[in-house]
C-alpha cells in the first residue's frame, strides 16, 4: 500500500511540475572556444561559455546586466549549428535551464539550448 501511494505522489507530483515553463532566450558573445566530447553512447556534448551585456528596466529605472553562462549543446543536429562558432562570436541561443554540478563545482544554473542563431 505505501508502494502504491508512493508512486501515486511521484505521477501527482510530475503531473504538476509538468506544467510550469522553462524557456531561455538570449543573446551574447561566445567567451570561451566551444568544447566538445561524446558520450559513452556517442552522443556529441558541446559545452561553452556566453557572455551577456544588456540593459534592462526593473521598477521604471535602468538595469545594467552583465553575466556569464554555461550553454550546453547536445546531439548531432545542433553541433552543425555551432559550426564557426569560436570565441568572440555573437550568438543567439534558445534554450531551458538546468542546474550543473561540473567537476566538484558548486551548483551552477546552466543553459542546455535547444537552437543557436549565429547574428
């Protein structure tokens, strides 16, 4: 009985977190050469650093945002689109969010993109 409730809370809880949105656009400089390597299976896992300078409005007054974030390009189909893509390349990428926890680092907030524009 406790499996069974168990697994009921697990789809419930699925269920509702099915519903929110997670969707990152953004563009920026490409600050560190893409990386890649493969995965056991062969899949190509590309990973690279984004910087972003923009500004914002928060509250009616002006915002200057600047960041750095890991963008993260997984499979075959999008590493044809990071063909020329190289350190100082402006770039648009559409994406989610995830956490990353690379190499002992703390937990990061990392971009895995689901499509890349070379501006």
């Amino acid at each position: 009985m406790l499996k069974l409730k168990w697994r009921l809370n697990l789809h419930q809880r699925k269920t509702r977190l099915s519903n929110f949105v997670n969707q990152v656009l953004i563009s920026g400089v490409v600050s560190r050469d893409p990386q890649t390597r493969k995965t056991p299976a062969g899949i190509p896992i590309t990973r690279f650093t984004l910087a972003h300078e923009s500004a914002q409005k928060e509250a009616g007054l002006a915002r200057q945002v600047e960041l750095k974030i890991v963008v993260i390009v997984t499979g075959k189909d999008l590493q044809i689109q990071l063909t020329g893509v190289t350190t100082g390349s402006s770039i648009t990428v559409k994406g989610f969010l995830n956490k990353s926890v690379f190499r002992g680092q703390d937990v990061k907030l990392v971009i895995h993109a689901e499509s890349i524009t070379k501006e």
